[in-house]
C-alpha cells in the first residue's frame, strides 16, 4: 500500500476494526510514512479522550434547581378523551354562550375602536353598557410591586400583599423608593411611584377615577368602550383621557402632566380653564395659570422607559389571573430589575406575568450582571439570586509568570523538542498573551507573536497554558516572551 | 466500556410506572422524585453530547425536565420511561447546539476539571485532548454530532440511535460516515491531540 491511509479508515484500524488484512496493509504503510504515523498517534489520542468523555464524572448541577424546575412547571392534563372531559367541556362551552348573552350589551360593537379623543364629560351616552353587568367584578389586579406600599380599606391601614386585588373606595400609599402597578382592562393600567398617595374614587367599566393628592402615577390607558371615561384629580386640577399614555404629578396646588401617546384635557377643578394636550407634551398648571408646550423627544423616551405599567394581557380579570401567576425576585444586593428586555425597577419586587418562560436580568454597578431564563407556572415563584461583585483588578508580576513557567518547564521544553525533531534547527521566540480571570485562572490564551518557522510549536504551548492558574494575580492580561533555542 | 447509559436494554424498576402515573396527575412530590432518579442520567447524557466546562449544562438540564414534565402527558408507556427521557434529552441537546451555531458562540478555550487523574500532568494532558476534540465535534452539523457521541461516545448501534433520534437506519448510517470521516480527518491535523500513542 502506497498511498497514505484514510483518517477514518485509520480510526477503524487503531481500533482494531478492521479484517487481517486490510490491517496488515496499513501497518506495512505504517512502516515507511512519518505523516500517517503522525495522524494516528493524534486519532489514538482522540480516542483516548472520547472514552474520558464517556467517563468522565457527572459534574452535581442542577440540585439547586429541582424545586424551582418543579415549581415552575405546570404538568398539561392527560391527553386521554374521557366521557367526563367532553361532558365538562359541554358544560363549559354552554355556560360561556351563556355569559356572551348576558354580558354583551345591546348595541355595542364587539371590538372598540382605539379613540385618541377627549371624552365628554357628561352622563355616559346611551349605548353605553348597563351599569349592573358593567359593575360586575370590576376590581384592579397589581402587576407589579415593590417597596413599601400601603392599602387603605374601610379605615384600616395594612401592607399590600401582591396578590390582593383592588376595588372603587382603596387608597394606596407609597414609601420612598417602592412602586406598585396595577392593571383593571385590557391595556388599562397605572404605575404609582414613590411617595405618592391615590384613591380609587371610582372603578366601573364606564368610570375609572383616581385621587392623586401627591407623587407622580404614570397611566396607560387602552380602548375604551363608548361613554368609559377616565380622569385623575388632582388637588387642584382634573386630567381627562381616551386611549393615551401619560404621567401626572401633583405636588400641592401645582399639577404636572406629560403625554406620550393620545391626547389629555386638562381642567381646572371648577371648569373654568380647559387645556388640550396634544403628545408629546408637556404641561405644568397652577392657579389661573397653565404652562405647556411640546416634550422632548430624548425625554419622553426615558419617562416611557421609567412609566413601566408591566400590563398583562386581559380577556377578563379572571382569565388574567388564571393566565398569570407572580415571581418574586430578590437579588443580593438590590439591582435594577428587568423582564423580557422592560425595565421594572429596583429589586426585591413580585411581578406578574404571563406564565411561560421570561428572561429575567439584574443589573448594578459593581457587579456582575445576572440573566436567567425563569419559567413562570400556575403558582407564585421565587427567585433569589447573589451578584458577583467585580473583582477589583490585581497587577502580575512578572515573578508570578516566571514562577510557572518554572514550574511548568518540562512541558513546555516538551512542546520545542518535538518541533525539534521536525526540524533540528528550529529556534525563535514565542510571545503569548494570557488573559488571567477573577480566580487567577487563565481564561483565554492567544499567540501574540511567533518567530518560530514550525506554527505546532506555539499551538502546543498555548493548549499547554490554557490549564495554568496563577496564585497571585487576576483580572490582567500579561504578554510573556518563550526563546527557543538548540543546546 | 462503562458507558453508563440509560436502561434502555436492562430491565426497569417496577415502581417507576406508577412514579409516572403520579407524575402524570400533576403530584409535585412524585415530580421531584422523579427529578432525583433521573438528574444524575441526564447531566451525564447532555455532558458527553455539549460537553464538560460548558456553562449552559445547568439550563439545558433545566429545560430537559421542563420539557419532559410537560409531555409526560402524553407517555403511554409503548418504550422505557429511560428511552423516552433520552429521546427528550436528545432533541433539547440539538436545540442547544442549533442554538449555540446560530450564536456562534466561541468554543471554550479550556474544558473544566471534571475530570480526575491521579497526577495533575496526566489530567492536564487529559482536559487538552479532551479540549480539542469537543471543539472539533463543534465544527460537525448538531445531527452529526449526536449520531457522531452516541456511536463513538456511548457504543451504541446505528439500529439503537435511529430509534433514539428518530430518524431511518440508513439516514443513520450515512450522517454516522460522514460524521467520522470529518471528525478523524480533523483530529489527524489537530496538535492538540499528540501523544495519543504514546501514553
């Protein structure tokens, strides 16, 4: 046999695969090639590493994650088709026909147009939905939450729990650096941010009102049937909306309003002076006197980045709980929190979200960013997490560098000497770049230059550095210079 | 070979039909059990497919037994409850490696010590090798490279590895040849793999 043998094939013969002779042939070959002698001494080597690999010992992950894996899963019912099964579905399929009838109005349209328009204040009009289906079940549920936030109801004062849900007549009062927000329609929601108090005076259908006697809440107001009607009083001024996004601010006899999407009236308590706001505007008001004009473009981008409401989507509130379910996130230390890309605040916080996977990131200056893929099931989960500070960077000395490669010497005379034997005269410097981690461990190892004809010798050492860990030194990237030369 | 894989020939435990029964109704604490037998198998599985010193083993794991409890509905119990999960652990092992490509997520430098020698020389020569070649099983399409792990890794026959990956024979077969021929044809230059012979 001449011509040089097949990798593969070489494979099959250094695992004694092969017929008698066949392998006698190769071996022949063997013989009197340096090349293919080369190449099976590498593919015996392969070998070696893929019966390690299978081997190799089960690294103990994942114990951390069972109750979270557990948690967070939600098991699909039974594919089987049961008699029971398609009597319930019967059963269920009547009573929904049953709710359509009763809950759809006479003479609505059954999708609503989006109105970028300001509602008359008066009565609502009469195709609006009656007031006896439209009050049922007419309650807020809270997206999101964090900090110290305080419900009001029939008197008595007590934390908010995530889970409560909120109705016309609670009050809600925000501690320095908390929010909360909440959700009560189809991309109908208000974030309230630190230090504010507000009042659900009204919420109906056809009617939501808020009293905001101070702090900032930041609403997003979806489609709106005909005749629903929102507005925010202020202590001194009243904001009307349709289908719009903005922030007011009350802060004494003074109201500030920012519009991102839609338009507002503002009025001043007693109807005496009425401002439309077109967005993006921006408007401050005080007694006999209103200031407005358009809102910058960088500004209204960070306000809409910080108004996060953290909506949810929403047939009705039952089906939107039934569809989402609260995380709770903590993180060690406290962290800008963000889910799916949208920025929600600091943690710790309980937010809500559709069950399914969401990706979760925590940031802060210092340290490490965390990023997980969370997924979110029927019950409220739990995230906990610690932040890696970044370690401080710790200069090497050369003396450490010089120390390994002493240590390390014969491995590295090992790499020159089989260039050597491809090539007697083989001398040159090779300069590496070693990339040293937080550990001191080396994380990434490059050819910064080579003088030396023959390339395997600067491969040789940069898989022979790749293992190194240094005992002083991290966070730094040290060029070393190797000189070769024949004794 | 101790090749450590999941019973799919042995015979099964007698109590885990019922422990997927429980499963199936949803029983949190039969979910954990079942999470506790079969974890050790399936990092093992998804170490020798991804490879050691990968950081993404834990979420990987993590979504092998998300899947798996989401489909459990739908076992019938026609293969073992170890032959199903590997099927699950296979194809959400490919997922990663298509994802990994699509990412072009640079191939780790340097492999973890998970693996134990008895001289730190000899475990250090042993991470190169083992280093070089999941980066050369990096550079082979995430189809090839199963068939290529479950063959040359696990010793498992073509016939074993289609009803794993659920794929004809012949198909099997044809990705198995040309997964080695590009695999040795790439380890023959590789110089991170010399002294293979020698010691």
């Amino acid at each position: 046999m001449n011509a040089c043998v097949r990798p593969d094939r070489l494979a099959d013969y250094a695992r004694g695969r092969l017929q008698s002779a066949r392998a006698a042939a190769i071996a022949q070959h063997l013989s009197g090639c340096d090349g293919c002698r080369v190449k099976l001494d590498r593919i015996t080597g392969a070998h070696r590493a893929l019966r390690d690999a299978a081997e190799a010992p089960v690294p103990d992950v994942g114990s951390v994650r069972t109750e979270a894996t557990i948690r967070w899963t939600r098991v699909p019912r039974q594919a089987a088709v049961r008699p029971a099964f398609w009597f319930g579905l019967g059963a269920a399929a009547c009573a929904a026909g049953v709710c359509l009838l009763l809950a759809r109005p006479a003479g609505v349209a059954s999708s609503a147009s989006p109105r970028v328009a300001v509602a008359p204040r008066v009565a609502p009009s009469p195709v609006s939905p009656p007031p006896a289906v439209a009050a049922a079940g007419e309650s807020a549920m809270v997206t999101l939450l964090g900090g110290d936030v305080r419900l009001w109801r029939g008197g008595k004062s007590r934390a908010l729990d995530a889970a409560t849900l909120l109705i016309g007549g609670d009050r809600l009062i925000t501690g320095a650096g908390a929010r909360v927000a909440v959700q009560w329609g189809s991309g109908s929601g208000l974030l309230l941010t630190s230090d504010a108090e507000l009042a659900f005076s009204a919420l109906t259908a056809t009617e939501q009102s808020f009293e905001l006697a101070r702090g900032r809440a930041d609403l997003r107001v979806g489609r709106h049937q005909p005749g629903e009607q929102l507005a925010v009083r202020t202590p001194s001024h009243v904001v009307t909306v349709h289908g719009t996004w903005f922030t007011v601010a009350a802060d004494g006899a003074r109201t500030t309003v920012e519009v991102y999407e839609g338009v507002v009236e503002v009025a001043e308590r007693g109807g005496r002076a009425t401002t439309l706001l077109h967005a993006p505007a921006t408007g401050v008001f005080g007694p006999g006197r209103a200031q407005h004009g358009p809102l910058d473009a960088a500004k209204a981008a960070q306000r809409r980045a910080e108004s996060e409401v953290n909506l949810v989507p929403w047939p009705s509130l039952e089906a939107a709980r039934a569809a989402t379910a609260l995380l709770a996130v903590a993180s060690t230390p406290e962290g800008a929190l963000s889910i799916d890309g949208v920025q929600l605040g600091q943690t710790p916080m309980a937010v809500r979200r559709p069950i399914g996977r969401h990706l979760v990131d925590i940031v802060r200056d210092g340290f490490h960013p965390l990023r997980k893929w969370v997924t979110v099931g029927v019950d409220t989960g739990e995230l906990r997490m610690a932040l890696p500070r970044v370690a401080d960077e710790q200069l090497m000395e050369p003396v450490a560098v010089e120390e390994m490669v002493r240590a390390r010497g014969r491995q590295i005379r090992a790499c020159y000497e089989r260039g050597l034997k491809r090539d007697p005269t083989l001398a040159g410097t090779v300069s590496l770049k070693l990339a040293v981690g937080d550990v001191g461990q080396v994380r990434r190892v490059s050819v910064e230059e080579s003088t030396l004809a023959d390339p395997v010798v600067a491969d040789c050492l940069k898989h022979e550095a790749a293992g190194w860990a240094f005992k002083t030194g991290r966070n730094a990237t040290v060029v070393y210079p190797f000189v070769f030369r024949a004794q | 070979m101790n090749t450590g894989k999941l019973s799919v020939v042995s015979g099964e435990d007698p109590r885990v039909p019922e422990l997927v029964e429980r499963c199936q109704r949803g029983e949190r604490d039969a979910l954990g059990e079942f999470y506790r037998a079969y974890r050790g198998e399936v990092t093992r599985n998804l170490q020798r497919v991804l490879g050691p010193g990968r950081g993404d083993l834990e979420d990987v794991l993590q979504d092998v037994f998300i899947e798996a409890f989401r489909s459990i509905g739908r076992f019938r119990g026609d293969a073992r409850v170890s032959t199903w999960l590997y099927r699950v652990c296979i194809n959400v092992a490919l997922q990663r490696l298509r994802k990994r490509k699509r990412l072009a997520e640079v191939p780790a430098d340097d492999v973890a010590e998970s693996v134990t020698e008895e001289t730190p020389e000899r475990g250090l020569d042993t991470r190169r090798r083992l280093g070089a070649v999941y980066r050369i099983l990096d550079h082979l399409s995430p189809k090839k490279r199963i068939v290529f792990v479950l063959h040359e890794i696990e010793g498992r026959e073509p016939k074993e590895i289609a009803q794993l990956v659920g794929a004809p024979v012949l198909t099997v077969r044809t990705r198995l040849h040309y997964a080695r021929k590009e695999f040795y044809a790439r380890a023959a230059g590789d110089p991170g793999l010399d002294g293979g012979g020698a010691a």
